[in-house]
C-alpha cells in the first residue's frame, strides 16, 4: 500500500518550481497536483489518455471541447483523451488533483514517428 497526506504534497510541489508534479505512477494510472495561482494562464494540450480532475482548493472555470463550467473545491471532472480543455478565469488559487489512465502519456506516439510541422 502506498499512502499520501495532501499537505506533503504541495510541500513537495512548492519545491518543485513547476506547475504541476506527478507522485504516483503505475501502467494503468498516474496521479500528480497541478497548481493553477489565481489569474494564471493554462496553457495545457489535449492529452492521449482519459484524465480526471479533483478540486482540492480554489475556484476557476474549466472549458472542455468549447463548454465552460465553474469549478470549485470539491469539483470532479472528467475529461477523454483528446479533448481539449483549459482551466481560466482563475480567480482563488486552483490545487488539483489529477488522475490519468492509463499513466499520462503512454498512450503517446514514440517522438521518432511523431509527424514534424516545421
């Protein structure tokens, strides 16, 4: 069994000097904070796996695919791979908990046969 306290969580976040921090990671699953301070900019990309979001702090909009909802502490959403989606209108610190499955990016096409743009 591994366990986690929230509060030890965000200590580590706060050293990590990054938005966002992954602390668990299995094949089928992978779980980190995102941290969004108040009026910040989500400049996040549609990921490749099914992801699920819990408010643990704060209050902001997320938009999925073109539709706003308001988000607060205790929020649960969910968002399918591909979507796209950003959190705005920040306006209390967002702490969230994010779920990927399977782990954040395994579902992503190896770099080498990635097409490139430019």
């Amino acid at each position: 069994m591994r366990a986690f306290e929230f509060d030890d969580i965000v200590d580590e976040w706060r050293g990590s000097e990054r938005p966002y921090l992954e602390f668990l990671r299995k094949e089928s699953l992978s779980v980190g904070l995102y941290v969004l301070p108040a009026g910040s900019v989500d400049r996040q990309e549609p990921h490749t796996e099914d992801e699920v979001y819990y408010v643990a702090e704060g209050e902001g909009v997320i938009n999925v695919s073109g539709e706003d909802r308001p988000v607060r502490s205790g929020s649960i959403i969910f968002v399918d791979k591909g979507a796209k989606h950003f959190f705005h209108l920040v306006t209390k610190d967002l702490a969230l908990l994010v779920f990927f499955a399977p782990a954040e990016g395994s579902n992503a096409a190896p770099r080498s046969s990635q097409l490139s743009l430019s």
